[in-house]
C-alpha cells in the first residue's frame, strides 16, 4: 500500500513597512508576493506584521514595541523563522536575530534560496552559488564557531588569524574560484549560441509566474517544466519551433520579479545573454494579476539594465480565461472607476492601443485566440528573416497555419 506523503510547512510570519516611499497598499500587494515566495520555499505563513514608519530602523529594522510583539508571537507560537520584505543590512540581521533568537531571512536570502532549489543543471548550481556566497560575505559574524582564535605554539607564534577572517578568506577563495568557472561556461555558452546558425532566436521574457513556460510547451509541443509556483523554471531551455514553414529558435528564461537581488542580475549574465542576443522578445504578462502593469515595469527596468529594451517585442497578455474585472456600480459616486473595473475591450483601448498592433491576448492553458498569436509571431519573425536572407522572401509568402488539430 503507498503511504501519503506529507508535506511539512515551516512555520513563519512576515513583517513589512509602510515609509514615505511605501504605501500600505503597496506593502500589502509585495507582503502578498512575500507570502507567495514564502510557500515556494516550503513555509506556512502564519501572521503578518506590519508598522508605520517614516523610514526602516537602522538598528532593527522595525520599532521597539512592535520588536516586542514580534518577540512575543514568536515565543508563543513557536516560530521558526521571521521573513523581512527589504533586505536587512548585516548589523540589522544580527540585531534581531539576538532579540527574537530564530532565524531571520530578508526577500532577498528568501529568493537566493528558491533559486538553490530549483537549480537543476551544473551552470545554474553555480550561478546561484556565487550569489550566496557575495551575499553571505559581509554576514559571516557569529555564523560559524568552529576556530575561536588559531592556537599559538612552535613556529606559530605572532598575531594569528581570527576566526572572522578565516571565515571570510575561505569564502573570497571560493567565490574566486566560483567566478572562473563561470568563465568557462560563459565560454561554452557563447559557443554554443554561435554554434545555431543564422536562425532568427525569439526569447521569452517576463515577470515570475506568468506561463512562459506553458506557452513555451503549447508552441514547441515540448515538455518544460511547468508549475503554479515562483521560479518554476530557472535554467534555460531552448527549443526549435516551426510555425508554417518558418523555422526559429526560442528560449525560456528566468522570471523576474521585483526588488530581484543584485546579486542575482551579475550571476546569472549568461543566462541574460539569451535575452540580449535575441532577435525579437515575447514579454508575457499575467493579465489576469492585479498589479500586472507594475509586473511589466519590473521587467522593463530590468531589460533596461542588461540594454534589452531596444529590441523588437511582442507583448503577450496572458491568462485572459482567469482574467476578472471587479464590479462597479455608476450611480455609487463613493467608488472611482480604475483599471481593476476595465474589462478586456476596454484595456484593449488604453494604452495597449497604442502598441502599433505589438499585443495580442491569450491563454496559453486553454489555447484561446492562439491562432492569431501563431500569425502575430509568423509575420514578425518573417519580417526580421527576409530582412536578413532578402533573397529567402519568397519561402514565405504568407502565414499557412500546418499544426494538426490539438487533441481535446
């Protein structure tokens, strides 16, 4: 008889700010996320706290009453975590960890450690390695306990080595280390980049959890994994695709989010190299999300960094079979109308209007108006072929649907 495996939660509470440059609207929807990553990792979130200040503590983070209820929550619930929504400074974790005596973990460590999970191949392992370990540096005080001070004795007399900079000298060498074999692979992924030829390469970009990688296996009839859950997929997966008669080549990447660790962005640079080497950029978004014009932002500001915002993009809106507009009433003169009560034809008239026909709606899930998404993407990269290959234009006159009928 098979036994029900069961899944235990860590327990956990979050605690976020409300500041000058923080509404408690705006905190609300990234505790909201917090949570979210919070599940991805393996926690139950079981409170949140919350508190009004002009800006963050710089000793802890949070005031001393509210440090008090925090403390005293933990106590009585036996918690074994507290997640903070900012990243703390190395004297502010140090701080709390000696008040609420548990572990403290920011956004930041919280995301590092998602990506540690599901990195499945070698690059990503060390990618996300390097990360932990240029984060971890400046917090290595009191996390290991294992040398005190190196003993003195024949031939080993003078001013020694403390533990802290053992600690940190260890760390440097392998971050070191580290940085070299990103080398070699950044060498080995470049090749293998040059190495597929002249074919037009479309890149899928976008905010965490919005079904890229749905989409990626509903055009490419592959199998990516795909998941309800942040980060579902972090290495790169790229794929052949024949729409019509014109093949191309198209890569999943990673989702991004906001507040996304620096650390993150430098790590995973070749990763991004899909993106800057693509000829043309699906950006998808969850059009059904509340906040999904800030998710386009995000991804915008950080396109913006790696110099991918120039490029050729299609803007895909997602999920329009989950999309829900919320009620209004006109004669409730309390209420004023915002985008959350736009139905789909009127956010068609928005600014999405004046994409110059660079959007189309769809659902990857339930393959709604994915006709019309394989012609948008034919005519595109039709368009940069032909301008490539001038002489090739007549291998592709027009869009000729050839998928067979999918299978209910």
């Amino acid at each position: 008889m098979l036994e029900v495996e069961k899944i235990e939660y860590e327990k956990c509470i979050l605690v976020g700010l409300v500041t000058q440059k923080q509404t408690h609207e705006k905190m609300t929807e990234y505790l909201d996320e917090l949570e979210f990553l919070a599940y991805t990792a393996g926690a139950e979130v079981l409170k949140r706290f919350s508190q009004k200040l002009e800006r963050p503590n710089p000793k802890t983070f949070i005031g001393t009453g509210k440090m008090e209820d925090v403390a005293a929550y933990v106590e009585q619930h036996d918690v074994g975590t507290v997640i903070f929504d900012d990243e703390l400074t190395p004297g502010q974790q140090r701080n709390i960890e000696a008040l609420l005596k548990c572990k403290i973990v920011d956004r930041t460590y919280l995301i590092l450690d998602i990506f540690a999970q599901r990195a499945q191949t070698s690059y990503a392992r060390t990618q996300v390695e390097l990360a932990q370990y240029e984060y971890l540096l400046p917090r290595l005080v009191g996390l290991w306990t294992h040398l005190e001070r190196q003993r003195g004795g024949i031939g080993m007399r003078g001013p020694g080595e403390t533990e802290i900079e053992t600690d940190r000298r260890i760390v440097r060498d392998r971050i070191t280390l580290l940085k070299k074999k990103m080398k070699t692979i950044d060498k080995q992924m470049s090749t293998q980049r040059g190495n597929r030829g002249a074919l037009v390469r479309v890149a899928l970009v976008g905010y965490t959890n919005v079904g890229k990688s749905t989409l990626m296996n509903v055009i490419s009839k592959s199998k990516v994994f795909a998941e309800n859950k942040l980060f579902a997929t972090l290495d790169t997966t790229v794929r052949k695709v024949v729409i019509g008669n014109l093949p191309f080549l198209l890569s999943d990447t990673v989702g991004f989010i906001r507040k996304l660790p620096t650390q993150l962005v430098d790590s995973f640079k070749s990763t991004l190299d899909e993106v800057r080497e693509a000829d043309l950029l699906l950006h998808v978004v969850d059009i059904s999300h509340p906040q999904f014009e800030d998710h386009i932002n995000a991804v915008n500001k950080i396109l913006d960094e790696i110099k991918s915002m120039d490029k050729p993009t299609l803007m895909v809106f997602n999920k329009i079979d989950a999309y829900k507009a919320e009620a209004y009433d006109d004669d409730d003169l309390m209420v004023e109308r915002t985008g959350a009560h736009y139905s789909l034809d009127e956010w068609k008239e928005t600014w999405m209007s004046r994409t110059n026909g660079d959007a189309i709606f769809i659902s990857a899930l339930n393959k709604n108006n994915f006709d019309s998404f394989r012609k948008k993407v034919y005519e595109r990269v039709r368009e940069i072929h032909v301008t490539r290959f001038p002489y090739n234009e007549f291998l592709y006159p027009e869009y000729i649907d050839q998928y067979e009928q999918e299978e209910e």
